[in-house]
C-alpha cells in the first residue's frame, strides 16, 4: 500500500528529531567548560580526558537503549517509541542543566553527570531507529531516500543549535558569568523537549506499513533471529555507520575542543565557524537523498567514503600552517559538504536492508554499536592519539580509517531504491 503523506506528521517527526538530538550533542560541544567545573584535576590535559570519556560513557547504553526500544518500537509502534524516547530524553537534560559543580557537592557532581549521561545514551539510542523507520515508511515510493535524509537533517538542526548556542553564550558573557551559570543556558533551552517533543509526537500517527505488517503472522523479534537472518546487513550497516559517525564526531562535536587546545583559535570563532559549515550541511543533505533516489544509495555512498578518504588530512594541515579563523571556517564547510553527501543516503539505505518488522531493531543494533565504540570514543580517541603520537594532524589519520571501512561497506550494500514496496 502507499503512504499518504501527511507534511505535518513528517514535519513533526524531524523537529521532535532534532530537539531530542540537541540535547545530546549539546555536551560535546561544552566540553571544555564541563571538564573543569565537574572533573577538576591537576592537569588540564587529564581533565579533558575525563569529561571526554564521560562523553563517550553515554554510548555503552545507547545498544542496550537502541535494542530493547527497537524491539519496542517493532511490537508497539513507531509512535509509541517515539514518545518514551522524549520523556528519558527530558529527565535526564533535567539533571545535566541543574547538576551542582564538583566546587559544590565533590563527587556527587561528576556522578549526577555520569548517570545523565547513560539516560541520554538510553533514549538517544533508540532514536535513530525509531524515527528513521516513521519516515521512510511515511514516504511513497521513489521518495524514500529523500524523506529518510530528514533523519540526518534532525541532526545536523541539532547540531547548528548546539553551536549557536554555544557561540551566543562564548562571545555573550565573560569567562568568569559562563563558569558561574552561562554554561546552563544551553541545556536549559534543550528542556524544551519536554513540553514541544511530547506534544508534537503525541499526535502522530502510526505508519501504514507497520500497520499492514502488524495483520501479517507475526515475526519473533529479537537478537538472535535477526543475527541468524540478517547478519551480513548488520555487518555493512556496522561498515557504513562506522565510517560516517567518526567523521561527524571528528569533524562537528570535537572540532570546537580542537581549534581551541591545538589550534589556539578562541573557543567563540570555533563555534562561529561551526554554525557555517552546519549551515551548509543542513541545507545539503536533503539534496543528496533526492539524489539517491534517482542514481542510487550505493553510488552516492562511496563518494562519501572517497571524500572522507582524500579531504580531512590536507585540509587539516592547511588550517595548522596558519589557524585563522577564515581557514577554520573554509575546512569546516568543506568537510560539512562532504558529511552532506554521505548522511543524504545513509538513513535509507540502513533502514532498507531489514524488513518492517524487523526494522528498528535491525537499525539500533547496527547503528548503536557502531556509534559507540568509534563515535562516542572519537574524542577521547584523537585526544589520545595527539597526546600518543605528537602530531595535531592524528583526527585525520582516525577519518581516513573509517573512510576505507565505509567504501568497502557501500560496495557491499544491497541497494534497494528501486524496489516499489518495502520489504
């Protein structure tokens, strides 16, 4: 049967998307501030490390999160999914926006943090899931690679809103007003979650091809049936998401930690030069999933795999020759572009290896898995490989891995965009 599209129920699911994605990145993007308010510690090298891995700790929930509410989402609907996501999401942006400081309550603050965090890592991981799922079994045929990039555009709004929130509050008040109440003002924004979030995804409807597929006899739904069927498309979807997450948490979430610890750019010119190469992005990535859908998931997925391969090293060490912010903004926009390509096929192409009733949980094994051993850890990662190797240049080395694991991927991918029906 073919959807009916329905402007305000898509339009309801991206912007739902990308407030609860905000309040995720958001913490990547105040790492800095973060590391000494709550891990303070003799060595500012030591401290970031700290509240890098705390980052990343949020991941290590994000499979568990990813699969029980994909198993959820595929026996309750998409929409049922959908709204639990937003209340863990709200509660726990709750505790990191009134958390006391370390200077306040000692360890109890970097513990509220820490548990924060993996709530964060539950709800995020059955997002992309979820929300991928309502939006190409929203889409008609031959639209499908156009309507799931809004997943990535979420993100990417995400994202934009994290930096700008970050910029407004760095170049709006002075060091000492950001350490004493300004560095909450973004996760007090992301509490708008709540009230938006429920109230948007209270009125969606349930997709008609998890309708249709909930008549048919019902499919077991867990890890060890969709292991047994589906190993091989686990394994590719691991390869693609390995190779884009790297790359947006390199290139977006790490970049402001960057610029301002080896590049010595202020921290508000490296937010202001992520607000361009975002903006960028946003507008990208939908032109790349409509170009899916004409050429294909494969092809537009190995030249995202081949611009990550070739781009990030000569960029990053024009920027390191003379970081300005100009240079830092023209890097920044071109690697953007080149995310834009692959995130505008990427979504799809996940969701259209596993069938309706195997879908979310097919996608939060695949996607989660592969986000947190390499994206949630990025930054701990090239923060480590810097300190281990000397060169600044080491974030480059990591993209480039994960742009060979990701070009092998796309040429294994079963390419699906033709198909009239989901399967």
């Amino acid at each position: 049967m073919q959807p009916r599209v329905k402007t305000r129920q898509i339009l309801a699911a991206v912007i739902g998307n990308a407030l609860e994605w905000y309040d995720f990145v958001v913490y990547g993007f105040m790492t800095v501030i973060i590391s000494r308010l709550f891990f303070p510690s003799d060595s500012e090298y030591a401290s970031l490390l700290i509240a890098m891995a705390t980052f990343g700790v949020g991941f290590f929930m994000r499979p568990v999160g990813g699969v029980l509410i994909g198993m959820y989402s595929d026996r309750r609907g998409r929409k049922a999914a959908l709204q639990l996501i937003i209340l863990l999401m709200t509660v726990s942006i709750a505790m990191i926006a009134f958390a006391p400081t370390y200077a306040a309550i000692g360890v109890g603050a970097p513990a509220l943090i820490v548990i924060a965090r993996l709530l964060q890592g539950v709800a995020t991981g059955g997002e992309f899931a979820s929300a991928t799922a309502f939006l190409i079994e929203s889409a008609p045929p031959g639209r499908r690679g156009f309507f799931g990039s809004l997943q990535m555009v979420g993100q990417s709004v995400a994202a934009l809103c994290g930096a700008t929130a970050g910029m407004l509050v760095t170049q709006g008040l002075t060091p000492e007003q950001i350490d004493n109440w300004g560095w909450r003002l973004p996760f007090v924004f992301g509490l708008l979650i709540g009230p938006v979030g429920l109230w948007m995804r209270r009125h969606l409807e349930e997709t008609e091809a998890f309708v249709e597929a909930s008549k048919k006899p019902k499919v077991h739904v867990g890890l060890k049936s969709l292991l047994r069927e589906h190993l091989r498309d686990v394994l590719v979807c691991f390869g693609l998401v390995l190779s884009s997450t790297i790359m947006f948490y390199v290139v977006l979430i790490y970049m402001p930690t960057y610029a301002k610890t080896q590049l010595h750019i202020p921290l508000n010119d490296a937010f202001t030069a992520q607000v361009a190469g975002l903006c960028c992005l946003t507008a990208l990535i939908p032109l790349f999933g409509w170009l899916s859908d004409r050429i294909g998931r494969r092809p537009v997925l190995m030249l995202a795999a081949l611009l990550y391969l070739v781009l990030p090293y000569p960029l990053m060490g024009w920027v390191l020759a003379e970081p300005t912010l100009m240079r830092l903004t023209l890097m920044q926009v071109v690697l953007c572009s080149a995310i834009a390509v692959g995130f505008g096929a990427i979504s799809t192409a996940l969701a259209e290896q596993f069938p309706v009733q195997q879908r979310s949980t097919g996608l939060a094994l695949a996607y989660n898995v592969a986000v947190m051993l390499f994206g949630g850890f990025a930054q701990l990662i090239v923060t480590w490989l810097i300190g281990a190797t000397g060169t600044p240049l080491a974030p480059a080395y990591y993209v480039m891995f994960g742009a060979v694991v990701g070009l092998i991927a796309a040429a294994c991918i079963a390419d699906r965009h033709l198909q009239e029906e989901l399967h």
